[in-house]
C-alpha cells in the first residue's frame, strides 16, 4: 500500500516522517517490521545486523543526521539483500550508491559520503529513536515509498 493511501486512509491514526530522505535502493517502495540501531559515525552494529536473517525486515538506523561518514556500503547492502531484508533508512549517509542503486533493496539515505565510518559497535539495538517527529518503535510497521515514510503499530492489510 503507497503512503498516500495509508494517509488518506487512517489520517491521523499513523505517524508520518518529515525528514527528507533520498532513495538509494534499487526499490523505492518497501514495508515491513521495523528493527532499529542507533549509532553515531560507527556502523559496526549496522554491519552485525544486517549480517542476519530478517526476511522482509526493515532496519532504521539513527545516525543521528550526520552525513561526515558513510553508515553503510555496497558490502553491507549486499549482505541485507541475501538476509532477506526488504529495505534500511538511514538518518544519515551511506556510500557505494552507485552499486546500492542495482540491488534489490529498499534504501532511503540523507545522503552520500565516501568516507568510511569506525567500526567499534558502539550504539544501542532495539531501542526507540525518533526523529522527522516521530518515533520508530521495534516491531511496528514502517511503509516507505517516493513520497515519503509511514509507521503503524500494527500491519495495514490491504483490501
């Protein structure tokens, strides 16, 4: 279901994100159940989770806006892709787009960064971050497409 539809349908019973992303995937239409990480300049847990089985998952990642070092990269879109992840939004910066554009991946970014980020696992995992105001819970449901993304508690099932 497009997230126009899902505004039309629900109105104010869903949350709708008002930060800005560009899409970077070589799909921009994607759902599913959200996993989250927050973590500044350092994709080692990026890295870790997207490294593991989540058929249809989506993980948000809080990068915290900052665009200085790139969160995630061809390698790491690649390992999404074959964990069966149907999309990540990073509240940051990611690399490699080129490479990301052809994957079947959902991937919506702030923007683009060469520059590679530390890989110590610092941050936290399936905890609630907000911003765009509103807060991405684990395990609700997050719809992204070309005009924007919206979170539910529950799954929208279409008619």
């Amino acid at each position: 279901m497009l997230t126009a539809d899902i505004a039309d349908v629900y109105g104010d019973n869903i949350q709708s994100c008002d930060t800005q992303f560009n899409n970077y995937g070589g799909k921009t239409t994607f759902c599913g159940p959200i996993t989250t990480v927050s973590c500044f300049q350092d994709n080692g847990l990026v890295k870790k989770i997207l490294n593991s089985p989540n058929p249809g998952g989506v993980l948000v990642v809080d990068g915290y806006g900052s665009v200085h070092t790139a969160l995630m990269g061809d390698m790491i879109a690649a390992a999404a892709v074959k964990n069966g992840w149907a999309g990540v939004i990073i509240h940051g910066a990611i690399r490699d787009s080129a490479a990301v554009a052809e994957m079947d991946l959902g991937v919506k970014a702030l923007g683009t960064n060469p520059r590679k980020s530390s890989k110590e696992g610092i941050g936290h995992v399936d905890a609630s971050v907000s911003f765009g105001g509103i807060t991405f819970h684990p395990d609700h449901f997050v719809y992204a497409d070309a005009d924007g993304i919206v979170v539910t508690p529950e799954p929208i099932h279409q008619d």
